[in-house]
C-alpha cells in the first residue's frame, strides 16, 4: 500500500481541500440540500416522487458533481498552478502514487460531502421509503468517484480545470445529461443512477442506462482518467529535468 499512497500527500492535500475557503464551498451545498429537505418534508410530507425529484434532480444532477469540482481539481490543480508541485516532485515519491494518493484523498471527500448529505436528504424527505435514501446515496457514492477522477485529470492538464469543471457539471451534468436522449448514454449521473435503479424498489428510479453498462463505464472513466493524470504528470516532471 505504501507504494500507491504516500501519508505525508494524503495530509498535504486533506489540508488543501479542507482549507477555510474550499470547506466553506464544500458545505454550502450539502446545507442546502438538507435545508431544501426538510423544507419540503415540512410543506408537503413525505412523498416519493417529490423525494425522488429532489434527490434527482438537485443531489445527483448539480451538487455531486460541483462538489467533485471543488474536490478533483482542489487536490492538484492550485499546486501545479503555483509551481509548488515541483517542489513535491522533488522528493523521493513516484509521480503514480502521487496521483493515486490525490485522488483517493479527493474521492474521501467527495464521499463525505455528496454521498452522505443525500442518504441523510432522502432520510429527511420520505423516511427511506422504497430504499430511495439508499439507492440514491449508493449513486452518489459511485459518481463522486467517477467525478473526482475526472476532475483530477482536468487540474492536472489545464489551468482552467475549476472553470471546464463547472462548464461539464452545469451544462452537460445538469442540462444535456438530463434532457437531451443521444447524450444520457456518457452521462456520470445516468450511471449512478443505473445502480440506484437496482438498488430501490422496482418501479422507483429509472435510468436511460443498464446496470451492466453504468458499471463498466464508471469502473473505465475512473480508471483511465487517473492513468491519463499520472502519465500526464509525469510528462511535467520530465519537461522541467529537461
């Protein structure tokens, strides 16, 4: 394991992540999603469809991924922005188990900030009636792993990773990944909610997606993205020995 996570990495970017600016960005939403729950627990009661909607439509579709924004890019970009990471290149760490430990620390956290608010959201909203809670926290887990490998990869080969971040999260995620048929295919939220689909009740969620293909694409877009960052971080370090 020490080969592939460096604990001194992981505390750096823990730090960076969880600086005051970046926690403040990171629990605005989450507080908002929770705020809107028992908003609408309180006016409505306890409703699937309304549940579903919210947990849909603003957890799974804008708050998971801005988060793996902040997250995923959080981890690497600003260094690679400052030229501190040449510092941490420096040391006696393979330029991989930096990667992988960024990511992993990046992952944490958007787990901890997407997937648990909207466990807890859908608790608030209905009670888990037809496992939604469940189904929609296991979805949200699954994408902010996706989203924080994406991401990660955006701040590694671009200093515009927070704006192409947030263009991907709000345009395609929010709006061509929800409405337009063609495009839900390569959409992270149509994934995760292929196994939200499995996990609620029959009849509960839908997806444009099958379980079989939501899995595989997000196991590879994970996957390959953190290659690409590792390979591309490496060419960095090469380019300043040179």
């Amino acid at each position: 394991m020490s080969s592939v996570y460096h604990p001194t990495v992981a505390r750096l970017t823990y730090r960076a992540l969880l600086g005051r600016r970046r926690a403040l960005i990171l629990c605005a939403l989450p507080l908002l999603l929770l705020v809107i729950s028992v908003a609408v627990r309180a006016f409505s009661g306890a409703d699937d469809a309304t549940a579903r909607q919210v947990l849909e439509g603003f957890a799974l579709a804008t708050m998971v991924p801005l988060i793996g924004v902040v997250a995923g890019t959080g981890a690497i970009g600003p260094e690679i922005d400052d030229g501190s990471i040449t510092y941490l290149m420096a040391k006696p760490v393979r330029r991989p188990t930096i990667v992988v430990t960024k990511l992993l620390v990046a992952m944490a956290v958007s787990v901890a900030f997407a997937a648990i608010p909207t466990f807890v959201a859908g608790l608030i909203l209905d009670g888990n009636s037809r496992h939604l809670a469940v189904a929609f926290g296991v979805a949200a887990a699954v994408a902010s792993l996706a989203y924080s490998s994406l991401f990660l990869l955006l701040g590694v080969v671009t200093r515009h990773a927070v704006v192409a971040g947030l263009v991907y999260a709000l345009v395609w995620e929010a709006l061509v990944g929800s409405l337009v048929p063609g495009a839900k295919t390569l959409s992270v939220q149509q994934w995760g909610l292929a196994l939200a689909q499995k996990v609620a009740d029959a009849g509960a969620v839908s997806s444009d997606v099958g379980l079989g293909t939501g899995i595989t694409l997000l196991v590879a877009v994970t996957l390959v993205a953190a290659g690409l960052a590792a390979n591309r971080l490496r060419s960095l370090t090469l380019a300043g020995e040179e």
